[in-house]
C-alpha cells in the first residue's frame, strides 16, 4: 500500500490524512455528546461526570442554559453536519487520488513501453501489455481504493476506541484484547489470499491473449464453420478466471460471516459486562454499546479490504515489475529539440552482425553495405533470410550487436540513431489506420502540416480518391481501414510516409498484398519519387524490383549478391 501511495503526491496524501483524522474525530465527539444528552433527558446526574460531561462546558461557554436539552441537541446536529462535510470532502480526495494514481501507473506503463527498445519490443505480447493497462492498473486501483477505505475505517475505529476509553477503559480493552484476537482468527486466510490474486492476474493475462487472438481469427471461424469450437476455446478461458473470482468471493464470505456471528456474542457480552460487573450509568452503557455496535462492522470492513488489497496487490507487483523490466531496456533519452539527421551523400553498414535470443544463427551475418542517397534499392530472399531485419537496422529501429550503421560516413551510436529515426518513413504490407477520419490518420506523420501539403502528398501517392469519399478528408477510415480496399490503404499509408518528407522511404512487401490494378498504381508513385528521396524496396515481384538501381540479395542473413535487376534476378530466381 505504501509503495502504491508514492505514485500520489505528498501534499495529496497529507491532505487526505488530515481529512480522515478529522472526519474520525468529529465521529468520536458526536458519540461521546450522546452521554450528557441521554443523561438530561433521563435526569441522570451520573452521565455528566467524565470526559464526556466536560463536553457541557462548550454550551456554557457560549452562554446557553445546560437546564434543557436543546443546546445539546444543538451542538449535537452541528458536530454531525461537520462530520458529513467533512466525509463528503474525504471521500471526493480519496476518489481524485485513485483516479490520479490509476492515471499516473497507466502513462507511466505506456511511456516505458514507448521508450524501450525495438529488440525487447519484438519479443512481447501486446495482449500482456493491454491486460496490465486496462485489468491490471484497474485492480491497483481497487487496491488503493480499498486501502484508503482501510486507512479510514481504522482512524475512525482508532477514534471509537479512545471514545470508550473515556467512558469505561476497562470494557474498552476487553473489547481491543477480543477484537485483535477475533482478526487474527481470519487472517490464515492471507498467503492463499495472496496466491489467488497472482494466480488472477495471470488468468486475466490468458483471457486477453485469448480475446484478441479469436478475435483476430473472427474471419477464418466463420469460413471454417467453427464458430463453436472457437467459442469453446474461449470459454475455457473465462472459466479459468470465473473460478479464481468465486474462490476468493467464497474465502471473502466465510471471514465475513465469522466475524458477524461472533462480533454479535461479543456484543452481548460486553453489554452483561457493563450491567453486572462494572455497573455503569445507563446513558453511558447505551453510548458504550452503539460504539462497540459501529466498532464491531468497522473490524469487518476493515478485515475484507486488508482481503481485497492482498489479493490485488499481485497486480501492482506486475505493474511494477514491467516497468522495471521495460526501463531496463529504455532507449537513451532524446531531447524534443534534437534536430533530425540529414542524408546527403550514403546510408552504409559495416560488418554488421544481429542475433536474436533463442535462435541458432544470426539474422544478419558479416553484412556491408553502401546506399547513395537519392537511389531506389530493392531487397530480395527467401522467408528468413533478414530482409525485415535489414530494414530495421537501416532505419535505426535496431542496433546491431556488431558493426555500425553510418549517415554521410558518420557511425551512429544509440541516441543519434533515434534522431535518425526521424528522417525516416516506413510503409508495411498491413497498412497501420487509426479509426478515425482521413485527414487524422494523415497527420500522424507530421501534425502541422499545412492542406498543401496533405494535397501534395496525396498526390505523389497517387491518392487522389480521397477527394471522392463521402465526406472527403474527414471521412471515417473505420477500424484498421476496413472500409478501403486493401490498394486505397496502402496509398493512404504510403502519402502519411511521404507527409513526413522523409530521407529514406522503406517499403516492406507494401505491394504484395494487391491486385494488379493498385500495385501499377503503387508502382507508378514510386517511380515519380526516383532521384527525389532514398527508397528501399522489399519484395518479391520483378514488376516492382525493375524500378530499383541496385538490388540486394539476402541469403541467411549474407549479402551473396548485388547489382543491377537484369544481372541479379538469374541468381535470385535460382536460389527460390
């Protein structure tokens, strides 16, 4: 709890804390007016003496008569509307504070995410990521919720607790001696309470997972007939995480109903007590027996939050422990004001070597080479060969574990490869389009641009039919550009590239995926950009690889050939 209240600020926290001690204490004092009040109204003498009758000194001092109980009730409804301001503003505190800090774990998550290397990136599921910013963080919510409940609950029995003291201290410590005993009686609960929250948070992490992948699969299902199986297969899933719930709602109810039934033969007792052993006035036995009656619900309370909060708690650990994970693998920072590098004579690699954990061989070997700027190269090999791997490393998205990339002769290191980036433009074969209308998917590349520019780049995309959508630019694209033809989303993709004006131009099997009508259309665009801008093509079409000054033939990892397509494509088509 306290590692989860660091991601508030102090002056928050203290904020609340003082709310919660006032809203405790004002609860205490309106319980103790109770005693002179009962004792006025029963004529009783007794109920004035103690701290409690000193709280008749407040209407004397303001000069009211103490012979009728008005003033009292008076000074009664007052303390109370006090008490319910008072809880009202703890309560909006606590609820700004949950939000703050479930806000705070989110971005934080996502900025470390962002700011990690593509090398560690590669490597993890997406739905693991999604499960820990929406389920995850939600939970910690829950945990910082019910613990400042927990915190209340406990201030305000703290409270009581003094209150009787005041009227009985004997009974009082009876009633803390039973109390403590009655909560230590459940908390054998605590590590299975623990285990099920991380045996939740990996369920939920499986349900995502699940989720997203038949999701995905919607299509095949319904082609195969299989809509029953897949829905099975899901529902397997969710089982597993209904019965971690209802494992812990049974444990959560037990402790519940333990605590009621015994707070209830406590209760009795403590009142026998009273009227047998210590024989106390009647108006302060009645006060003492409505404090214990709201002491002994605050003992539940408090026992189920402690509940909720271990069992929840795993979700923060895992919030934790991927942040951990993804700063370890935290690019160097960049400043905002770092200006993008500019390519005029070469893109070159050197001896350039990457592997990848868990695999044999290197996904690229000893490779060297040279692009001159303003060239179009394409890249060609079987499925394997280090083609999206090459890619990566020229657009400084990769480092290499050997070798150096180098701009204008100049070898890039970590940081200077992210101001790389920005000069670079990258087109794949899944056109990435946010659900939203055109003109914002474009500005993803460049959010200043002017409509000159949207025009231009439409233009030497060959995009020219988003002027014919129904609402033009500001035409929903729908998720992931279902709506468009797979050509009318690749040329949208390749116009945000161009937007951008960037020094190279990576297109990744951007065409491999058309009819021949949009890749003509694709291919025409890309040979009005020739001698304009560095491209890197990938693919497989000889159509597309006959733009190319150079092309590239990856085998392996190796470079085993380079020239000219007439001279290249004997050696590649042999090797397929």
């Amino acid at each position: 709890m306290a590692r989860l209240l660091r991601w508030a600020p102090g002056r928050q926290r203290l904020g609340l804390f003082v709310l919660m001690v006032l809203a405790g204490a004002t609860e205490g004092i309106g319980m103790l007016l109770l005693v002179p009040l009962l004792g006025a109204l029963q004529g009783d003498a007794a109920a004035t003496d103690g701290l409690a009758g000193q709280l008749l000194r407040v209407p004397i001092a303001l000069g009211l008569p103490t012979s009728s109980p008005i003033p009292l009730l008076l000074l009664f409804c007052t303390v109370v509307l006090v008490r319910t301001a008072i809880q009202l503003g703890r309560e909006r505190a606590a609820a700004q504070l949950q939000q703050d800090v479930g806000e705070r774990l989110r971005m934080a998550s996502f900025a470390a995410l962002l700011g990690a290397q593509w090398r560690w990136l590669v490597g993890q599921r997406t739905a693991d990521h999604a499960s820990l910013m929406l389920s995850d963080v939600s939970r910690a919510e829950v945990v910082l919720g019910q613990g400042l409940a927990l915190l209340a609950a406990g201030t305000t029995a703290l409270l009581y607790l003094l209150a009787a003291i005041a009227l009985s201290w004997q009974l009082a410590l009876v009633a803390l001696l039973s109390g403590a005993v009655l909560l230590l009686s459940t908390d054998q609960r605590r590590r299975g309470t623990v285990v099920l929250g991380r045996q939740l948070t990996q369920a939920n992490q499986r349900l995502h997972a699940g989720l997203h992948d038949r999701l995905s699969g919607l299509r095949l299902a319904k082609i195969l007939g299989a809509e029953a199986r897949h829905l099975a297969a899901f529902g397997r899933t969710a089982r597993a995480m209904h019965d971690q719930q209802l494992r812990f709602a049974h444990g959560l109810s037990s402790s519940k109903a333990l605590l009621h039934g015994a707070g209830a033969v406590l209760l009795a007792c403590y009142v026998y007590a009273g009227l047998q052993l210590l024989h106390m006035a009647m108006a302060e036995l009645l006060v003492l027996v409505a404090i214990f009656a709201r002491l002994l619900p605050l003992v539940s309370n408090i026992q189920q939050q402690r509940q909720y909060c271990l069992h929840a708690m795993a979700a923060f650990d895992e919030i934790e422990g991927r942040l951990q994970e993804s700063r370890t693998w935290a690019e160097p920072p960049l400043p905002e004001a770092t200006p993008p590098i500019r390519l005029t004579a070469s893109i070159a690699l050197s001896a350039v070597q990457v592997q990848y954990p868990g695999r044999g061989t290197p996904a690229l070997q000893d490779l060297s080479l040279l692009l001159p700027a303003r060239t179009t190269t394409a890249v060609v090999g079987a499925s394997g060969a280090g083609k999206s791997t090459l890619a990566d490393v020229l657009s400084g998205l990769l480092g290499p574990d050997q070798g150096t990339l180098e701009i204008d002769g100049v070898a890039l290191d970590a940081a200077a490869r992210r101001a790389w980036r920005r000069s670079v433009a990258y087109v794949s074969q899944d056109a990435f389009l946010l659900n939203d209308s055109v003109r914002n998917n474009l500005l993803i590349a460049c959010p200043a641009a002017s409509e000159q520019a949207l025009h231009a780049a439409l233009e030497q995309a060959a995009a020219q039919f988003v002027h014919a959508l129904p609402q033009g630019w500001d035409t929903p694209v729908g998720e992931g550009g279902m709506p468009l033809s797979g050509g009318e989303r690749q040329r949208l993709a390749l116009a945000r590239a161009l937007l951008q004006r960037p020094a190279l131009l990576i297109l990744d099997e951007a065409t491999s995926a058309l009819d021949h009508d949009n890749e003509t259309r694709i291919r025409s665009a890309i040979q009005g950009l020739h001698g304009e801008l560095t491209v890197l093509l990938i693919g497989h079409r000889l159509a597309l690889l006959e733009q190319a000054d150079t092309v590239l033939v990856l085998d392996q990892g190796r470079l085993v050939a380079q020239g000219p397509c007439q001279a290249v494509a004997p050696i590649w088509i042999g090797a397929r």
